[in-house]
C-alpha cells in the first residue's frame, strides 16, 4: 500500500479470508475504526448487491450520492455495518477514495443500530 495513513472513513481495497481461511478474495470495505489508536483497523464491508428491502444496517452509496465522485467504488454498492472485520494494515491493498463527514454520521448511526448501542 502507499505511504497514505488510513483513516476512518477511507474507502479500501482490501484482501479478506475466504470460506475456510485458507484464501483471500479482494473486496471494497470502509474503514470504521480511528487507525491511529489501534493496530488493527476495523472495517465494514461493501457489496454491489443491493438488498431491497434494504436492511437497517446497510447505506447505499449509488451515482446520485453527493459523495460518488469521491468515494472511488465503480459500481452502486451498500455498505454493510453488520459485516465487520478486523485486518492488519498490511492486508489493504490501496484507498479507493473517502466519504464526506455527512455521510460518516450516517454510517455510523447504522454502525449503532448493528451493535445495539443506543
């Protein structure tokens, strides 16, 4: 990965295990934790498969958001705020883009509603 600090909020390419552990497959997530205070870095998942209805949990970001052009996903995706991992930094291949601290209070009230904090 490049010298660029990962931060809450970046949107990354990242490699995740896979069925039974033994290989990874490249995925989208967004980086949920503040990595400056942990080793690892928490991360919510991103899937082009759109639920409808869509779950409680999930935020569509699609073209007619007003973080799309800097988000850097190619395709209208949800991302998942009840699919956490935690990876090393070493794992994440490359940053994507970023969202807009708007969309982070909405990310983050979702992330809420998956760990059942009020």
């Amino acid at each position: 990965m490049s010298s660029h600090a990962l931060a809450k909020g970046d949107v990354v390419l990242v490699d995740v295990p896979y069925l039974d552990a033994t290989q990874n497959v490249r995925r989208p997530a967004l980086v949920v934790s503040d990595s400056t205070q942990m080793l690892d870095v928490i991360i919510a998942g991103i899937t082009s498969r759109i639920r409808s209805p869509l779950p409680p949990t999930h935020y569509v970001l699609d073209r007619q958001h007003p973080d799309w052009n800097i988000c850097g996903l190619r395709m209208p995706s949800s991302v998942r705020c009840d699919r956490l991992f935690t990876v090393e930094p070493a794992s994440i291949q490359r940053v994507l883009g970023s969202l807009s601290m708007a969309t982070l209070a909405e990310i983050d009230a979702r992330l809420k509603r998956a760990l059942r904090i009020a």
